[in-house]
C-alpha cells in the first residue's frame, strides 16, 4: 500500500526511528486498537513497548539520557502513533510538554533531577492548566499557591482536563502567586508537584478523582486533580522564579500543538487508508465504488488535506527546532489539520456507508477521536485569534 505522507529529505536516524514506530504501530498497536477502545482500558502494553523504543526519552538530550531528537522527528513520530491509535500518542503529549519545559526553563537542579528519569519513563509528565469554569480564558485560573511563614507554599483549588492525570508522577500545575507585577499574565506560576500513579489521595493534600468519561479518546486516563492546602517547596516552581508561569506555559503549548496537528494528520491517513482500500472492495452497479466518479473525486480531496496539514505541521516543527516564533504556524498547523481531520473521517465514513457505523469497522472509532482535535490545545476559533491578531501586527498599514 502506499503512503501519502513520505520521509524524503529526513536523515538516516530519523528514517530509523520512523521504521521502528511504524512497524511497532502495525504489530502491537493496531491489531488491539479497537478492542482496547471499546473498553477503556489503560494500554499498558504498548505504553512498556513504547519505554523500551525509548519514545518517552526521544527529545530529551542524550546528556540526560534520552536520544536528542527534534520536535519534527516527534512530530513524525507521533502521526505514526496516531494512525494507529490516538489514545497512545496522548500518553506521550504531555510527557513531552513537561520534559520541553523542563529543558527550556528548569533549573540545572530541576534538569538533572527529572530529565533522567522522564527519558526512560520512570518519571512520567502531565500538564494542567484548565480549570473547571475557564475554557480558553488562562487569565481566569483561580487555583492559588499561598506563601507559608517556612518559605514554601501551598496550594488550593481544582483543575481539569488533566491527560495523564492518573497515570503521571510529575505534574507542571500552572497557578495564581500574587508575586508577580500588576499584570494577571505576571501573576502566574508553575510549580512542579510530585505524585504517586493512581487515583484517590495521590500525595498529601492532591487528590485524583477518577477519570472522566469520554465519548473518544478512551483508554488514557483524563481527569480532575483537586489541592487541598497541598505543601510544596519553593524549589518545585519551574525556573526558580515565581510570575513566569503563564509564558512557560505558553511555550510548551507551542509543542503541545504542533502534537495535536500530527494527531489529526495520523488519524487522517488512517481514516484515508480505510476509505480507499474499501472504496476497491465494494461493488454496485457492477464496479468497485471507487470507479464512480463522485468517490474518486472524494478520495482525491481526502489525500490532498491529509498531504496539505502534514506539510503545515512539518513547517511548524522546523521553525521551533530552529529556536524560532512559531505560534502562527503552529496554531494554522493545529487549525487545518484538525478541521481536514474532520473532513476526511467524515468522507471515509460517508464512503462504508452504514457499515461505518457499526463498531466493528475501525472507522467508527476515527469518527469519534478527531472530533477532540477540534478542541484539544485549544479551539479552532482560538487558532484563528492568534493567526488574525499576528497578521493584523505583520500588515500594519
């Protein structure tokens, strides 16, 4: 079969690695995607098939023990992880969001005391910023670290939305300080709060509900986590520096979204692979529906968005590996590809007929895992506000 999305131009290692995944995804990955699925479980298999690959260190330095790949070899990697199955590149997205934090703004003391650990996946990484009444309004956040008369802090209040909430010991929480300047942006910060895996009380005073239930993206644990006067050092904020929390962040969403644009682009091939292979099976009228021009045109629009938002999630990768902006480019990365990733599941679901929705074919379980891209990492009206407000500054007249 062949592949729309090509690795012309990569190096040898990248090719490497690339091949590794892929034929970890069609051997472990996709014979269990669906059934797993189907019963929320936690793919524990694959998430240890994926330590030993060593996915989990594949950004992180060689100096801290992981392979010191770019975030366009993760961002390959990670479209090849989603067209198998969309849960399991969640497992990693945070993970890496906490680990880029970590290089970036961490302290040497904070590097070398999770970096290790995070690239063989001991240590696993979630992120949290929304809360439950803030949606896209990060300035809204209302959890606060209070300061203690021992220097230290603690911390109230309730997030969600947290991937990896049950799964992850190490949590990058952004929250209210009071410590900063007069603006809300600079009154923010970023603690690192330790955990045990698991849910309940899961350290003094951090408290894990249970996971949410989800119409897709099942199998990885989202969920809440509630602080309750939870005790934490001044050590633990990212950086050393109290106020610079909303920007971090913001940084680590930057990679948080060119994630969600190659998930979209993998389910995208996927769903594409499964509306073209069926498209040559079935017969009506006496030919293979593929011959009618009204399903040939559509497998040529479906090939061409799938082509078109890999390209903007590859362009948004490079430009952050060149240590550039690219807020625009990754937010046009996340839009498109998420938006295409709707368009073309839905093509392939149009194309099995009613067959695409019975749970038995593959596609029904597409169908409902890209509608989360058009929200995860932010909205695609969120995408078009920091495109728009860009472009108004770049055409200034």
């Amino acid at each position: 079969m062949g592949r729309l999305v090509s690795t012309e131009g990569l190096t040898e290692d990248q090719q490497e690695i690339l091949k590794l995944v892929r034929q970890f995804v069609e051997k472990e990955i996709i014979p269990v995607a669906t059934e797993l699925e189907h019963k929320d479980e936690y793919p524990t298999e694959i998430v240890e098939g994926l330590k030993e690959l060593g996915i989990f260190g594949l950004m992180i330095p060689e100096e801290f023990g992981g392979l010191g790949e770019s975030l366009l070899t993760y961002a390959l990697v990670v479209e090849e992880i989603a067209r198998g199955w969309m849960s399991v590149s969640g497992v990693i997205n945070t993970h890496f969001i906490v680990a880029y934090l970590l290089m970036h703004h961490g302290t040497d003391e904070q590097k070398q005391k999770y970096l290790p650990k995070m690239a063989t996946g001991e240590v696993r990484g979630a992120f949290s910023m929304s809360e439950p009444s803030l949606g896209s309004d990060v300035s809204a956040i209302s959890t606060k670290a209070t300061r203690t008369d021992d220097g230290g802090y603690e911390i109230t209040g309730q997030k969600m939305w947290l991937t990896n909430g049950g799964s992850s010991t190490l949590v990058a929480v952004l929250v209210k300080t009071d410590e900063g300047a007069e603006s809300v942006y600079k009154n923010m910060t970023t603690f690192l709060v330790e955990k045990e895996p698991g849910f309940g009380e899961t350290a003094q005073g951090v408290t894990v509900p249970g996971k949410i239930d989800k119409m897709g993206y099942k199998g990885i644990d989202t969920t809440e986590m509630i602080f309750e006067k939870h005790k934490i050092s001044a050590d633990q904020i990212l950086g050393g520096a109290p106020g610079q929390g909303f920007y971090q962040m913001m940084d680590g969403v930057e990679v948080g979204r060119v994630n969600v644009g190659a998930r979209a682009v993998g389910i995208a091939n996927r769903a594409f692979e499964l509306g073209i292979a069926y498209a040559q099976q079935r017969e009506t009228f006496g030919k293979p529906i593929a011959q009618h021009q009204a399903i040939l045109f559509r497998l040529a629009e479906m090939a061409t968005k799938v082509e078109t938002a890999h390209a903007l999630v590859v362009k948004a990768a490079r430009l952050k590996d060149a240590g550039k902006r690219n807020d625009v480019e990754a937010g046009m990365a996340k839009y498109v590809a998420s938006e295409y990733c709707n368009e073309v599941v839905q093509d392939s679901f149009r194309i099995h007929g009613g067959y695409g929705y019975s749970k038995e074919y593959e596609i029904e379980r597409l169908y409902r895992e890209a509608a989360f891209m058009l929200i995860g990492e932010g909205t695609s009206d969120i995408q078009k506000m920091i495109i728009g407000r860009a472009l108004l500054k770049d055409y200034k007249i």
